[in-house]
C-alpha cells in the first residue's frame, strides 16, 4: 500500500491514539473537525478492516453527507487503495467500507444494517434529536465501537451537547476546538473571524468561539412558547378562518396549507409533487369545503401561477398573494414582509389567551430554528432562508404557511367592504356596524 503522510492538528490525535465510545469535538467554525475526522478515519481505514458509518440527522441525497469530503480527500493525498462508488466508499485491500445515512429516515428495522458498524461519525451534531440518538446509541454495540461526534453548538440545549457532552461519563472525550487550533485554517478564513469580532461579539462568540445562542438572543421564537402551544387544548373557534398556503420551490416538492381560526391553528396539509393546476384545484376544493375569509399564498416559486388560476376562478374576494420579500405594512419595523410575518407568529405564541398549533415535530422545528439577524439596525430582519436551510436540512414550509396566516388583519368579515361594490348588500352592511370582534 502506497505510503503518505497525513498531518493531522495535534488537538485531534486522540482521534487516532486513544479509546473512548465517544469522542466529542465541538466549537466554532473552521476548527478542522471535518478534515480531520475525514483523514482520521481514512489512515485507520487503511490499517485494518473498519466498518464506517457517516451520519447526520438529515440527509436527503448524498452531497448533504461527507462522502465529497472523504473523496476529496482521498484524491489529495492519492489514496489508490481506495475505491469510490455512487454511494460508498471501500478500500480493496482492507476490506474497509464507509456507508452514509441520515437518521431521520430510519426506522428500527432499517437501522439494523448498523450493528456491525466500528466507528460512527455524527456529524453536524447539533441538529440530531434525543429520538435519533436513542435509536442510534444501542445500535453501536459492537465490543469497542466508537462514536465520533462533530459539533458546532448551536443552543444551550441541543440534545446530544445534554446528553453526551454536558456531564461526560469517563468512556467520554470532549474537546473544544476553535479555528485558531487549526493550523490549517485559511487566512482568509481569520480575516472573516476578525471582522466578526469587530463588528458583534455576541455573532463572533457564536460562530467562531462555539458558544450556544442565549435564548432570546438571536432566536425569533422562545421553545417553550412553541411547545406550550403544542399541548393546548382549544377545540373549537368562532374567529374566521384564514388559510396560509406556502408553494413548493425549486428544489422541494412540498406544498403546504395551513388553517388557522384566532388562536387556533388546528391542521396542517402537506402535498408533494402537485403542480400549479394541482394546487390550485386544492386550494378551491378547501375554499369551496371550508370557506375561509383569506387565503394568503406565497407569490413566489410557482407562486404567481397558482394564484392567476383562483384568480380566473372568481376567488379574487379571497385570495391574496404575498411577496415574502416585498415591503411590511410597518415599514419602520420590519426589514421586510417575511419579518413582519414571522414576528405576527411571535407575538402570536406570546398572547396571554392560549394558542394552539398542530402537535408536528417538523413545525415546531422550523419555528424554533428562525434566527434574528443582529446587525439590522433597528428593524427586525431574519437571517437568510438559506441559512436555515442549512441548519435543519429543508425550507421551513410549515411555518411559513402558518406565517402566511399573518400577512394581513382579517376582521371579523374577511373583507374590506366598501359601499356600493357589487359584493356588498345591505345586510353586510348593518351587520358590519355590530362587529366587535376583529381579532386576527
Ligand atoms: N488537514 C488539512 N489540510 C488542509 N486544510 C485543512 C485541513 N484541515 C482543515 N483545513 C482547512 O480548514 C478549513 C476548516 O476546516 P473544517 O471544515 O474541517 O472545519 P470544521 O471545524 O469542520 O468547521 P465548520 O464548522 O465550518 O464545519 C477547511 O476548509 C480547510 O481549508
Ligand atoms: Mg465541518
């Protein structure tokens, strides 16, 4: 086997040299974890037969996983011994084979294929659930099996930061490592920490140093109001319904609708694959069933041709098309209608009546995950859909479609009712005058 030298950052070499059932690196970005996992596995891949699974929580295909990562570097150091295929990765001589999963998709059964595995290597820890990691811990068992996590932390409860790291058992290695461990780490990687620090600390503690976000600090939405609203039990609501509908974007297929009454957010209805047409026949179908004041759908995507469809089917009274990225209507306030939207949701959750929402645990992630962006002076503005993306490996389609319940105030009659149009009578009118609810 051809010979290379690998340099590996000190700060790793237990990865390497001793033996732990877990081994924990965690901090900022650029602290070398990915490299250096990658390589370490590689050279003892090389040593003798391993069996090697790489996972994370969410992995929808494989450029979502380190497969590019290890072959890449397979490549750098012209590790022939190694062969690449679609979706694994084997050395001919050893024996050795790195599997790629994410643990979201499996189930108990599924998740049998792993017990032989000799080394698991987490990565991004911070997103996986306590679920995932009580499926995955017992499925580890062979005799000196390792578990190897990389994490960037991303609040102060991220369940595997509690569960592994926060008290570490002696069979627990846990080593903080920041970019300025890394010797590798590019200089144009250091300028961006440096200004960083100049211009937030609380965004260079973070994303440099590792430190969990403080609640309230750049969160959107506190968890617990989140999971308050999860077990409230409201059955029923006299205020009129408003539908958010948010529409698959290139690259998703899922659509969503979301019903809301007031304080009672009480279904969510996901399609996959539908196209405009599609959509637009479910949306006059719940019309039609539920009759709600407003439809608020996201203009955006394939957006815009769903709602010229209602439109032409005569739905012009109640549908209404937001452009996420479009103005506020407190313009001062908000960064832009997406900020004003989300924030309705906040202050929504905050309400001192109760507020209910479906018991889903992908809404409630999405909802969780929003950050605020802090330099945006004095208006509220949220970090990018991209970023978030990142983080819990989709777009936050239910939330948005509960956000998009919020575009607008709908009172009590759905409508802005101005005499002598021809969708006002009479009746409307003098019940108008006895309206007092205008709840939203
Ligand atoms: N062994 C190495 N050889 C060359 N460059 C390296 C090596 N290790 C790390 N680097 C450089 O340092 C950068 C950061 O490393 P890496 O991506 O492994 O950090 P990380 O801790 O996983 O950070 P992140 O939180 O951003 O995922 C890499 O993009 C690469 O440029
Ligand atoms: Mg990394």
């Amino acid at each position: 086997m051809k010979q290379v030298e690998v340099q590996i950052p000190k700060i790793f070499s237990p990865l390497l040299t001793s033996s732990y059932r877990n081994k924990f690196f965690y901090g900022g970005r650029a602290g070398g974890k990915s490299y250096a996992f990658a390589d370490c596995l590689l050279i003892l891949g090389r040593q003798k037969k391993l069996f090697i699974a790489c996972l994370r929580e969410i992995q929808n295909s494989m450029k979502d996983s380190v497969y590019k990562l290890l072959c890449d570097r397979i490549s750098f150091y012209g590790l022939d011994d190694y062969a690449v295929t679609d979706a694994k990765i084997e050395n001919k001589i050893t024996g050795t084979r790195f599997v790629f999963k994410g643990l979201r998709n499996q189930d108990s059964q599924k998740i049998k294929s792993l017990e032989g595995v000799d080394i698991a290597w987490i990565e991004e820890a911070q997103t996986i659930t306590r679920k995932s990691w009580s499926i995955l811990e017992p499925t580890i068992r062979k005799d000196g099996s390792e578990i190897w996590i990389s994490m960037n932390r991303e609040e102060e409860n991220d369940p595997l930061w509690v569960l592994v790291a926060a008290n570490p058992d002696e069979r627990t290695l846990v080593v903080k490592v920041n970019y300025y461990d890394n010797p590798f780490c590019p200089e144009e990687i250091k300028l961006q920490a440096k200004k960083c620090k100049e211009t937030s600390l609380a965004d260079y503690n973070h994303i440099w140093l590792g430190e969990p976000l403080a609640q309230g600090d750049y969160k959107l939405i506190n968890s617990e109001l989140i999971q308050k609203a999860r077990v409230a039990k409201i059955s029923s609501s006299d205020s009129p319904l408003i539908i958010g509908l948010d529409i698959a974007r290139a690259g998703s297929d899922r659509t969503v609708f979301c019903f809301r009454k007031g304080r009672y957010c009480f279904m969510l209805k996901e399609v996959r694959g539908f196209n405009t047409v599609q959509v637009a026949d479910m949306a006059t179908f719940f019309i039609k069933e539920y009759n709600p004041a407003k439809l608020f759908l996201d203009l955006g995507n394939s957006g815009a041709g769903v709602y010229d469809i209602l439109i032409d089917r005569g739905y012009g009274r109640i549908v209404k098309g937001i452009n996420f990225g479009g103005k506020a209507i407190m313009e001062d306030r908000y960064y832009n209608k997406r900020a004003e939207m989300w924030d309705s949701v906040n202050k929504w959750l905050q309400s001192e009546l109760p507020v209910q929402i479906p018991d889903d645990d992908e809404l409630a992630e999405e909802l969780r995950s929003i950050n605020r962006v802090k330099v945006a002076q004095d208006r509220l503005q949220l970090e990018d859909k991209e970023e978030l993306k990142k983080r819990i490996g989709r777009s936050p389609d239910k939330a948005d479609a509960l956000a998009l319940t919020f575009a607008e105030p709908v009172y009590d009659k759905g409508r802005v009712e101005t005499y002598g149009s021809d969708y006002v009578c009479l009746e409307d009118l003098f019940r108008n005058a006895t309206v007092k609810d205008n709840s939203w």
